[in-house]
C-alpha cells in the first residue's frame, strides 16, 4: 500500500493504546444506515510503472503547443518559461508548505511573497499589490466586489471588448448581489472615447476596460479613467503583465484598480490552471480596508530583526466571516513564486525585449498573413501581440484544415461574439519564430 | 545551517547591468522603431524598474529563502483541518510532461481527446466518493467550490420561484469560508450552536431552522474531528422544509470509501483536491475546488463539463440554466490531474485505507495527547482533534501558541490553533495517513516535554528559528506591504 507506513505490528499496537481491538471500532459513530457498504467503483490500484504509461497513453491523444505551432491566445499564452522558473517552484520547502500563518517557519514563503507583491507594483506602478487570487477572471470580479465596497454604488460597467469569459464570471457574481451590470458595445474593436460618458453616471461604481483587449487591440486608458473619475467611479483596468515590458501602465494612466491574468509570467499553459489572478491598486485606507485576500507585511521580530507576516487579517473570512472583503482562503501561492522568478530572471531589460519581440513578431505575422487575398485586419486600431483577422469562409472549418498541417493557428470569435463570426484572433508569442509565422501563412494560403 | 548569502530583499542586490534570461535577436525583418507599430501615446517612457541580478545570485536567494520554510517534505505537519499528507513525486514528473503541460485551454475538442478523457474520469470519481453524480471541476479552491454551490442554490431556489429562502445556517465550528461564501452569494448567514459534544445543538438548529432557510452548511466529520451521529435527522429536517444541505468537504479524508454524502442526506458539496487527493499546497495554493451536486441540481452547474459521447470527448457548453463561470477556463486542471492519478494509483481499497489509516493515526496521537492536554469532546475521533490548551495557561501561563511556538524548535510545524471557536486554547491536530508511528510518538513526546519547560523558554520559543516572534500590530500599523528603497521611506503616504 503506497504512502501508508503502518505495519501490522503498528497497527496492533495502536490499537491496543487506544484501546479498541480493530479499525473499524474506530468508526463506530458512523451510523449503520449511512455506511456504504461496498467498495467504492474505482478502478486501480496501479504501480507507479502503471501508471505513467496510463498517462503517457492518454497524453499521447493530444496535440498541444509542444507538438504543433501554437497561434492560439484569448487571455492564456505560449510564452518561454525560463528553467530557473521551474527549478525554484519545483523546491518542495515551497510547494509542500501550506499558508505561512506561523511566521517563524515560513519566512522563504512570506519574503518570496513579499518580493512578488513588490515586483508586482513596480511591474504595474500601481501602489499595493495582494498575494495572489486565482485567475484573471476572478481577480476583475474581486476588483467589481471591491469597487462597490468603496463606491457604495450599485453600478457597474464593462467593455464588450474586456475577455468574454471574464465577463461571464463578473455576471455570476453580480446575479447574486444588489448590483447592475451593464455592457458596453465595442463595434469598432475597442471602446470609443466618444461612447464612454453616454455609459457612466453618479451611480457607476466602476468601469472595466482591458487594455490589449480581448482582440489584442489597445484601448485608450487615459480617457476611460478621466471618464470614470469624472462622474466619481473607479476606474477597474485588466492588463497584460509581459505588455508591461513596453506599454504604459495601469499608475500612468490613473487606474484605481488593476488586476491580470498572470499566466504569461512563467506559468505554464496546462489546459488553463493552476494560473495567477494579479490584484494591485492604489494606496488608499479606503482600498485597502476592502482589498481581498492575503497580504504580506513587513515588520521586526523580538529581536528588532526585519522579517515578514500576513498582515491586515480582520479582513479575511478567517476572522471577519460573514463579513470578509472576500470568501478566498487558498490563492496561488505557487504561481505568485513563479511569477517572481520569472520577473527577477527576466529583468527590465529582459521584460522590454520580450515585449517588444512580441509586438514586432505579431506585426510581421499580421503583415504576411493580411496580403493572401481576403484575408485582412478587422480592427484598424493599435495592437500588441494579438490581432483579428477576417477571414473569407468558414473559420471553423479553416482552423481544422490548419489543425491538420499542424497549427493551432487561431481562435474562432463567433463563439463569443455572433457578429465577428468571420474573424479569427492570432496571438504571436516572442516564441514564435520566422519559419514557423511563415509557414503559417503559407498553409493559409493552401487552405483558402 | 543558515546561508544569508543572497537573501536580501531581491532590489537590495540589484546592480544596473546584471542579468539572467536573455532573449534572441528579432528574426522577423523589422527595421522601424517601436513607436511605428504601437503610437508613443501607448508606450511606457521607460521600462518596469525590476531587479537586475545574475543567475547564480537568483538560484542563492530563491533556494536559500526556500530553507527557511517548514513543508511537508523537510517536517511532519499537523496542522488541522489541512491534510498535510505526503505529495507523490510521481504526480510532478507526470504533471511536467508537455503533453499536459503545454495544452492551450480554448484549444479544439478533437485535439484534447486525452486530457478531456482524463477529466470525464475524474468526474466520474468524484460522484462516485461523494455519491452525487453530478460534479463540476470548475472552482479554483474549496471557497470557490462553497460559492459556486451556492450560486447553484440560489439559482435552483430561484427557479422554483422561491426567492424567500434567504438564510444560509452555518454551526458555530464552520470554517470562516463558509460564511464569507453564504454573504457573497447574497444570503443571510444564521449561526448554529455546537452542543456540549462538539455536535450541532439539534435543539438550537430547530428553533433556526424555517421556511425562509435556503442552505445548512454543515462540515461532516466537523472541525472538532467528530462525525455528525444525527447527520441523517438533520438532512431530513432540512428536506422536509424545502432546504437543501451542503457538505463542506474539507474533511473528506476521514469517509472515503466509508460512508458517502449522498448517502448521508447532502445535497452538494466540494472537495479540496488539494487536501484529500494529495495536490500539493504550494505554500497557500494553488488548491482545487470541484463540487458534486444531485441530479436535480445539475443544470445549474458551472458550464463547461466533459461529456462522452460514444468514443468521444467534448467540453458541452451548452447549459442554458447554467450559473455561468466563476473562474475563467476549464478550472485548476494541473491540481485534479495530479488528485486523478493519485486516485488511479489507490484505487478503492487504497482510498478506504487511507481512511482508515488517517483515523488510526488520529486516534493514537490522540490518546498520546489525552495524557498531557484536555480533549474536550470524546473519542474515538475521526482523522483529526482539538485539544486545549486552557489548563496550563491557567497553571503555567503557556498558550497554545506559545506551545506552536515552542513546537518549531523541535522541528515540528505547528498544529493549526484558535480554531474552531468553540474551543478555548485549541490545538487542531491532523496527523493524516502518511505518518509514521514512530513519527507520531516522538510528536507527543516533544509535546509532552514542552509542558514541563521552563515556561520563559516556552514564552520566547522559537530559538533556533531564522526570525522569532515577528510584530504583527507593528506590521498593521505600518502597513510595508512592498519593498521601497531606503531613501524614499520617509515620505510613504502611509507613514504619515
């Protein structure tokens, strides 16, 4: 039996300090009428040589990013993990530790946290940042939740543009709470300055807008904040971190909260989680009496030595219950560390370049693949690693011939959006090489 | 052994011009500057200000911060309520290969055949152990899988146009999610009394219990480590009210194979893949939440789940009584990969042994511990046990968290404390299945050693830690909730 160390020997002689002469006495509270009594219908058990080639048999039926050339983005992207990223998430003094509430045995956890929150204000120039919630969806509905806790407004706004499934998580949780919930049309690809006042009043608790967008197109942040802060909202924006390295961020452009999805940042894609919810925002007792989740806070010790501990717990469920900022408890603790890895390893000059091979690398691809006749830009508005593309027929049917010479070339937008139902999105990662952006273009020729 | 080298706050060792990643030259012909491609308007006038450090200075410091954390695999920990069991190194090396690890999440049905059969698996394991046959994989963690279940009530109580039940019981013991999880979801929480058993006061849950009463939250074996004898009474008063029951199934570890919530009269509940199929803690997550509801509750679930048809696999989205999403994504997939092929690996005799096993060990430690604690309620208990620790803080001024404290100098994690409420000076103890007796002894022991210390030592314990008693009003106080360099310090807004 793997992982359990009784032997019989032990077990009799447990049993008999306990005084009880079998395990099963041990369960004599368990009423007869609710015991099953049966085995349960699993299969198994397996040798750990079963195993593995259980699970190699089964990973073999999928193509994945390793196998093919991976075009595909819509919030989670093929970027390079640097080896160090999986050497230091991989130390099991990190990865079978639990939540560092005792201080004294958890301080690699709690300054390697410290460190990502740090990283993490710096990366945005926003003032505050959490310990991690657990995706970029669920990290722009805590951001919702937080606006109407400082607003104490009941409205809120949302760009079509922002990512559909991030829209869907935000009407979840405002289907359940005293709040409306409003989207904005985004014909053009973005949202339009002009547009924007028309969707905001004094009862706006906050406007989200993602800037790239859904579409990988740029928004104007500017204007989104000085309307939202005109009327007295908050201004909610969700950002790409590696966009970081070259574009302006969430504090140049006045956001009051700014929250991502963190999986570019050395996380890998693995069918969509584990990934890192980033929340920062300004630094404002207001913001921070309503900030959810976990921080870290440094102080001294008894010996005046600088160390670190979870700080401003009243907030959390632990303590406030029913009326905690928010119900998390376990966040992404792991995905934080690899987060911080990955910026150290990367540094300034390594996130800027990054960027901006990405940008050159869409560029170049939008480029090729917009001179195959009937095959152009959707949106003429700016953009960064991720663009759309119309396409002539039927985009299911293109994207499988593509499957078939070996892309996962793009995303179909129709699922998401009826009227785009001709268009594709493409996101080019700095991974992506010439070859592989060319080849692409020639199979879509082929497949036209 | 404590190697400083390198562990510095990461910007104090910072030198302009150091680096670690590089990344190739551009080999797409791009010769125009950045600001042809995106407007300046849109650029950043210079780049993030991270630190600049050099491989070998970011292995030092990330590997040498990583020794000054207790885990599972360096120390036993018991820490209540968590299920610190040992996590199979196996489930990493499979976890890592690329035929998991790079499988985009909006990738085609038909390029996913393996992964989406590994998932289907999984949710058919998981209706199996819990006995509720319908499962979403969806929530991220176990307060995720709370909020989702009751986002499902709200909905089905909706459906049914009974949009009165606006109460959520949750008893006195209850994790803190699950209040917190019941007020996000727009109820109204009303708290049950425990009895002086530990059990939920039957008495005091009649008198709450009425037609407006949407959910009881109910954590069965509770986080007393005691089961429910009257679960089946209490599922049947809450039915025979038009109330649904929800199990918090953080203690899942203690009934697999054993007894199964839909047996025992619950409705919808959540697992932590994290706690009781062994996907490792990472520190604080990730964790995994998925939840299992009954048949009548199943068009309410989270879209997508897997379904099979014929030989095939497909992610079905189309769920129009669906709540929607609560995370973006098919869920922490990477945490119910690793739980799936712990499951695979146990198979049925194993996941009853575990049981079995978490039991006995709880048990033994627990008549260790009897010997030198008060336990307040009585045995057997199932996988875990809260003593007190009032007695000798009434006799020696030791506290429970002096005790914890005290603990880390022999090398053991603490067991969590202050938790639950009901019990003064708790220590919760969860020894899990995976520890020795051997392990067990020398824990009780070193517990039994510690009360007759010298109550000073035990007051300023730990020792032999890299820091000891940390400040923590000084830390709420001062708010330093990131790294600034020295020369601004004085003119942080919020040390005004």
């Amino acid at each position: 039996m793997p992982y359990i160390l009784n032997t019989p020997d032990d077990e009799k002689a447990m049993l008999a300090a306990i005084g009880v002469s079998s395990i099963e006495d041990l369960f004599a509270k368990v009423p007869p009428e609710v015991r099953l009594n049966r085995l349960l219908n699993i299969p198994g058990p397996m040798a750990e040589m079963e195993l593995q080639a259980h699970v190699l048999r089964l990973l073999a039926k999928n193509q994945s990013a390793a196998n093919t050339i991976c075009f595909l983005g819509g919030g989670a992207y093929d970027h390079f993990i640097p080896s160090v990223v999986d050497v230091i998430a991989g130390r099991s003094e990190y990865y079978t530790a639990y939540t560092p509430y005792q201080a004294e045995a958890s301080q690699g956890t709690l300054q390697a946290i410290f460190e990502y929150q740090s990283l993490m204000c710096v990366l945005t120039g926003m003032d505050v940042a959490n310990a991690s919630l657990y995706d970029g969806g669920s990290a722009t509905a805590e951001a919702m939740l937080m606006a109407l806790g400082i607003t104490k407004r009941s409205e809120v706004v949302v760009a079509e543009s922002v990512h559909p499934e991030y829209r869907q998580v935000l009407a979840t949780y405002a289907a359940n709470l005293n709040c409306q919930l409003r989207t904005v049309p985004t014909p053009e690809g973005f949202l339009n300055p002009n547009d924007i006042r028309a969707c905001l009043s004094e009862a706006t608790a906050c406007i989200i807008v993602q800037s790239p967008n859904f579409f990988g197109h740029l928004e104007d942040m500017e204007a989104v904040a000085a309307a939202a802060h005109s009327v007295g909202g908050l201004f909610v924006a969700s950002f790409d971190p590696i966009s970081l390295g070259i574009l302006q961020r969430p504090g140049d452009y006045r956001a009051d909260i700014a929250v991502a999805e963190g999986q570019g940042l050395g996380v890998p894609l693995q069918f969509g989680g584990p990934y890192l919810g980033i929340l920062t925002c300004r630094d404002d007792p207001r913001f921070l009496r309503k900030i959810p989740g976990r921080l870290v806070g440094e102080t001294v010790d008894r010996h005046g030595q600088r160390c670190w501990v979870l700080t401003l717990q009243p907030r959390e469920q632990h303590i406030a219950r029913a009326n905690a900022t928010s119900n998390i408890c376990t966040n992404q603790g792991l995905l934080a560390l690899r987060a911080a890895v990955y910026l150290t390893a990367l540094g300034p000059q390594g996130l800027k370049e990054t960027a901006e091979l990405c940008t050159r690398k869409a560029h170049y691809a939008a480029e090729q693949l917009t001179r195959i006749p009937g095959v152009s830009l959707r949106f003429r508005t700016p953009f960064f690693k991720e663009f759309t593309l119309r396409v002539p027929g039927d985009p299911i049917n293109l994207l499988a011939k593509l499957r078939s010479a070996g892309f996962l070339a793009g995303l179909p937008l129709g699922r998401w959006y009826p009227h785009l139902a001709d268009c594709i999105s493409i996101a080019v990662t700095e991974q992506r090489t010439q070859a592989e952006i060319d080849g692409l273009a020639a199979a879509l020729r082929d497949c036209l | 052994m404590n190697n400083t080298q390198s562990t510095e706050v990461l910007f104090e060792f910072s030198k302009p011009g150091r680096r670690c990643h590089r990344v190739p030259a551009c080999d797409v012909p791009s010769p125009q500057p950045l600001s042809e491609l995106i407007p300046a308007n849109f650029l950043a006038k210079s780049s993030p200000a991270l630190p600049e450090v050099g491989e070998i200075d970011l292995i030092r410091h990330f590997t040498n911060l990583s020794t000054r954390n207790m885990s599972i695999d360096t120390n036993f920990y018991p820490l209540g309520s968590c299920t610190m069991k040992y996590n199979p190194k196996r489930h990493e090396r499979l976890a890592s290969l690329p035929g998991f690890a790079a499988l985009h999440p909006l990738q085609d049905d038909s390029t996913l055949q393996g992964i989406l059969e590994i998932l289907y698996e999984m949710q058919q394991f998981l209706a199996e152990i819990s006995g509720l046959p319908a499962v979403s994989l969806q929530p991220a963690a176990g307060a995720q899988g709370e909020l989702t279940a009751l986002y499902v009530a709200a909905a089905y109580f909706r459906d049914k146009g009974e949009t009165h039940r606006r109460k959520v019981l949750v008893p006195d013991s209850a994790h803190g999610t699950n209040p917190a999880s019941a007020a996000l979801a727009g109820f109204d929480t009303v708290t049950i009394k425990s009895g002086l058993d530990g059990l939920v006061d039957l008495h005091d849950l009649k008198t709450k219990l009425s037609d407006d009463t949407a959910v009881f939250m109910i954590t069965n074996p509770n986080t007393l480590g005691l089961f429910e004898t009257q679960i089946k009474t209490i599922t049947d008063w809450l039915h025979a009210k038009g109330a649904l029951v929800y199990l918090d199934g953080a203690n899942m570890n203690a009934i697999l194979g054993i007894t199964r919530p839909g047996d025992f009269g619950a409705d919808m509940q959540h697992y932590n893949v994290h706690k009781t199929f062994t996907g490792p803690h990472g520190g604080g997550g990730p964790g995994s939440g998925p939840i299992a509801v009954r048949d009548f509750l199943a068009p309410y679930l989270p879209a997508p789940i897997v379904v099979k048809e014929g030989d095939q696999y497909r992610l079905n989205y189309d769920m129009p009584k669906s709540i929607g999403r609560v995370r973006s994504f098919f869920g922490n997939v990477g945490i119910l990969f690793r739980g799936y092929c712990y499951i695979r690996t146990l198979g049925a005799e194993g996941l009853k042994r575990v049981a079995q096993h978490a039991v006995l060990n709880a048990n033994y430690l627990r008549t260790r511990v009897a010997q030198i604690f008060d336990i307040p309620h009585p045995g057997p208990c199932m996988h875990e046990f809260v003593a007190s620790a009032r007695s000798l803080l009434r006799e020696r001024k030791i506290s429970a968290k002096d005790i914890c404290k005290r603990l880390l100098d022999y090398s053991f994690h603490a067991p969590t404390v202050y938790f639950p409420l009901v019990v003064p000076e708790a220590l919760m103890m969860e020894p899990t299945e995976t520890e020795s007796k051997e392990t067990l002894d020398a824990f009780a022991n070193t517990l039994a050693r510690i009360q007759d210390e010298d109550p000073e030592i035990v007051r300023t314990a730990p020792h032999t830690h890299i820091v000891s008693r940390p400040d923590e009003v000084k830390a709420a106080k001062d708010q330093k909730l990131r790294w600034k360099p020295p020369t601004a310090t004085s003119s942080l807004s919020h040390e005004r």
